[in-house]
C-alpha cells in the first residue's frame, strides 16, 4: 500500500495518527480501525501497546476505497 515517494521519506518526515485520529479521519469507531490493521489492509507500527498509522496510508485506503466503490457502480 506504500508509495515509491513513502519508502523514500525519511521516518523524521512521515506523519503518524493515532488510532482515534484515523477513526475521526475515517468516521468510524475506533474497533473499525483495530481491525483495519490486524487485517493487514492498513498498516501501523506499534508503540508501546497502542499503534500509530502514517497519515499517507489512510489517504490511500480511502482513495482506493472510493475508486473500488465507483468502479463496481460503473459496470453494466
């Protein structure tokens, strides 16, 4: 799910949310987003016992979300 331009950004650049940011990010609970990152459809790191999703990476998931949503509307 990563970019090219991600894996060329160094850590100290790349912004992270916390589960709740992406909840409110999203509009959804906050289990929603445990399970997004236990699936492995949206990726975090762990600090402590709480984990942390780069800000891009939720970008994507809704981009690819909504284009995957008008994709299967626009088939006859």
């Amino acid at each position: 799910m990563r970019s090219e331009g991600d894996r060329e950004r160094p850590l100290n650049e790349v912004a992270f949310l916390t589960v709740a940011e992406v909840a409110s990010v999203m509009r959804v609970s906050k289990m929603t987003v445990y399970r997004l990152v236990h699936s492995g459809h949206l990726p975090a790191i762990r600090v402590g016992r709480s984990f942390r999703v780069p800000e891009q990476a939720v970008h994507e998931y809704l981009l690819e979300s909504y284009m995957g949503s008008i994709e299967s509307t626009d088939r006859p």
